[in-house]
C-alpha cells in the first residue's frame, strides 16, 4: 500500500472523530498522537532508521502494542496516561511532540474504533521516508480541507521542491527556514543531500555537522512546532532542530547565518499592529512579510543564497516598502522573481511570488539586472479540481538554467513570452515597483491600462498599512515627547 492510498483510508477515519464534534485541525491533532505510536512501533519493527530504535524512545508499558491489547474505558484511561508520560520523556525531542497533550476523545468506543482502522492498514517498509510521506500527505489533506487548521503553514509540495531543485543544497552548507511551519522546506532539503550524497560514506566530522548542525528552523505557532518536529523525525531527522520562537524577535537574532534560507513566511501584520522587538533591523514595519525579508536577506553569510514565497503587496508597497527592495537590491543580487499562479495557497485570493537572490560580499550594487517570469497570466486558477504539480513548473525551471546563483545563460523572450529581463535603472524609473506584468491576459475582453480591482485593492491596503505604520511611529514621538516635557 502506498503513502497515497495510507492517507486516504486515514481520513476516511475523520468521520468517526466528526461524530464527537472535533474541526478539522483537532481531527489531526488527534490522529497525530495516535499514530505516533503506531508509526513508532512500524520504523523500530521495519528497522527503516537503522541508527535508533523509536520504540526505545517510548516507555515500556506506553507503547502501541500496549494500546491494541486494551478495551474500553480501561484504553481511554490508559492513552491519557501515555501522552502525559510522553510529555516527561527523556527525550527532548517527543517531550516538545507531546508538550501538554491532550485528548478531546470522550468515548471509549471513539478511540478503539480508531485503532482498529489503523490496524487494518497494511503498513510498508521498503521506502526510508514511507512513514514520513503519509504524515505530510495528511497535512496536505489537512490544508486542502479549509482556510483554518494546516493551511496556514503548508506550502504546496511542488513548489517547494522546485525552489529547492533550483537552490541545490550541498554537503557542509548551513540551511535555515525561519517561518518552517511543519518542515516541508527542510525535509526537501535534507532528501535532496540524501539523494545526492550516502550520508554513511561521510567522515566523522561531516556526519556530526549534516545531522546535528546542518539545519535550523523556528515557528511561532505551537501547533505547528508540534507537527513539525513530528514530520521530521518520521523523515529521518531526529535533532531537535526546530526552535518555539518568534524569529521577528531577538530569538531570531540567535539563528546562525546561512548559506541557504528557503522560507514561505506567514502573510498579514504582527498581532495587535506591532512592529518586531529586532535591534538589527533597520527599517521598521509591522508587516510581516517585510520584516522577515530583513532577517533574510541580512541572515545570509556573503554569497549565501536564498528563495522566498511572498505575496505581491512586497513587491509594490511604497515607503517603507521601497526602502526595504531598495535595501535587498543593494546588499544581494535579486536575479530573479517568479510570478505565481493563484489559488495554490489556503487563502485563495492571495497573490504570490517566489523571490531568488544571492548575498552580495558588498553592500552595494548588486543588483545589475533582475528576470522575472510570468506564470500567472493566461494559467489555470489552482485548487482541488487543479492541483498544481511538478509539469507546471517545467518551463521555469529549464528557462532558471543549472547554476543555482541564477547565473547560468538566459533568454529574454520578449513582449510575447514570460521570461524577461529588467536592467536596475530600469526597475529605478519603475520607483522600485517589482510588481511587472506585460502578458495580455486572454481571459480579459476589456484590455484597459488600469490593473484589475483586485489589484487596485490590494495596492490601497498596502498603502494603508505603510500610512498606519507611518503614524504609529509619529505616535510613539509624541509620547516619547510628552514623557520628556512631564
């Protein structure tokens, strides 16, 4: 049975927690626990990560076979003990997976109908990353399922490979996602050096460095740390290598400087319209995605190299927007940006783009000439009808070319094709805007030179929060002002 077929008898089995009212996140919430278990017990028995022995990591009397051989009220009874147990672990790692876990199961017969089902399923063991395949094929499920619950930080599998194709990471090369959600950007990551190189031919010191020092990560959002570390450790990745932090706070100061960040970093405002608590940034927003562009771009080491999701309004917001693309140009070299597709992501009007560029070994300059390719206009709006897969990216990354610096030799297709080159004081007389488009859109019949609403509207939005930004920190003057003056 492959990992497609696992997930799809897996949440088949939402309709027995759906019977005690549990959404769609708490359904997986719920299922993560359970099969934590059983997926523990199917690695040790299959020996799938020959270097640790899951079962081990779980106390004796806690395990799966353990919850198979009670009933009733004395199972329900016994898997609240074992989360708690779990929750004191001696690892560190299944101590953060079940940090104040919980069961929003009430009936008995819930629970062992659960275990039951997943008994049934023929488990494999042929594939190093069986388990971890149909995890993430849950999340995806999850994500797919509503704006709410794993949506909020699943990036679409087929975009994160191709970023990550495109980057090729190396053997000795420090990789970081500051925004890492459930991993997906690190697990592609570490599976792209697996395939490139047998981790077991390396030297004592490189394996100490790929396995304990190689990867970072930070999330904010508790849940999503949870089943972060989940995902990796079912991928093989058994460091705890994913910090519960704000990285738009000093935490976020505390990441090693990268020579690789790959990141979809969450959209919206800090909460409350605060601005991040970094001293090293030196422009202040409350915009989320431009923050974290600072902590990108200046958390590169020089020649480091990174791809990034963002969503449009970056690309054109004016003030400090513009300080901060303008800032980006200098200190790297934004060779290239792609135009994305609609509807890939849970909030199916949001507008995205993925943004390539270097770290410069300078702070000036180096941006000479930036590509950008349109693959929005004139394609499908994606969602559950259209999934998007690897074949739409095909003609980007053949035009992207084999260098991962973005370096390699392109050609500028013209009015009437989607890749194009902009020079610097070409995108200077735009006023920074990176926000380029020349493709008609053939779904249009009234081919106007005004953007569409939607645009307009997301352009307005933009400008008010620079506006609203703007007068909180006029505020924050005049109290500063009065304090003096009392």
């Amino acid at each position: 049975m492959n990992a497609t077929d696992i997930v799809s008898k897996l949440w088949g089995y939402c309709d027995i927690l759906r019977d005690e009212g549990r959404s769609y996140d708490e359904y997986l919430d719920e299922l993560t626990y359970i099969l934590f278990f059983k997926m523990a017990h199917e690695v040790s028995k299959s020996g799938i990560h020959s270097d640790r022995d899951f079962d081990i990591l779980i106390p004796e009397g806690y395990r799966w076979t353990d919850l198979e051989s009670k009933k009733g009220i004395e199972l329900l009874a016994h898997y609240k003990k074992s989360l708690l147990k779990l929750g004191e672990s001696k690892s560190i790692l299944i101590q953060k997976i079940f940090a104040n876990a919980g069961t929003a199961i009430s009936k008995p017969i819930t629970l062992q109908n659960i275990i039951t089902e997943i008994k049934r399923i023929d488990w494999f063991s042929e594939d190093r990353d069986a388990m971890g395949d149909a995890f993430e094929g849950l999340l995806e499920k999850s994500a797919s399922e509503g704006k709410k619950g794993a949506g909020q930080y699943f990036t679409p599998r087929p975009l994160i490979n191709m970023m990550v194709e495109l980057m090729k990471p190396q053997i000795g090369e420090v990789i970081q996602d500051p925004a890492c959600g459930t991993g997906g950007f690190l697990i592609a990551a570490n599976n792209h050096l697996r395939d490139e190189q047998d981790f077991f031919d390396l030297s004592d010191s490189q394996k100490d460095f790929q396995y304990k020092r190689a990867i970072y990560g930070m999330e904010f959002v508790p849940r999503a740390h949870r089943l972060g570390l989940m995902n990796m450790m079912l991928h093989g990745i058994e460091e705890d290598v994913i910090a519960l932090d704000d990285t738009l706070s000093p935490a976020g100061e505390r990441l090693p400087k990268a020579d690789l960040i790959l990141a979809n970093p969450p959209f919206g405002s800090s909460k409350g319209g605060g601005k991040p608590s970094r001293d090293d940034f030196t422009f202040e927003t409350s915009n989320k995605q431009l923050a974290f562009m600072q902590h990108i771009y200046r958390g590169l080491k020089p020649g480091g190299r990174a791809a990034v999701v963002i969503p449009d309004n970056v690309l054109f917001e004016d003030n400090m927007g513009r300080q901060i693309r303008e800032d980006l140009m200098d200190k790297c070299d934004l060779h290239t940006i792609l135009r994305l597709p609609t509807g890939i992501f849970y909030a199916q009007g949001v507008k995205t783009n993925v943004l390539f560029f270097t770290r410069g070994k300078t702070d000036k300059g180096n941006t000479k000439e930036t590509w950008v390719y349109d693959l929005r206009t004139n394609m499908p709006s994606f969602g559950k009808r259209t999934p998007l897969t690897k074949k739409h990216f095909e003609e980007f990354v053949d035009a992207y070319g084999e260098d991962p610096y973005g370096k390699a030799k392109r050609k500028d297709e013209g009015e009437q094709g989607r890749f194009r080159k902009f020079t610097r004081a070409e995108i200077k007389k735009r006023n920074d805007n990176l926000d380029i488009s020349w493709l008609r859109d053939e779904n249009v019949t009234d081919q106007s030179d005004l953007p569409e609403p939607d645009v307009i509207a997301t352009q307005i939005m933009g400008n008010l929060q620079t506006a609203l930004t703007e007068m909180e920190a006029l505020q924050s003057i005049l109290d500063d002002a009065s304090g003096v003056k009392s």
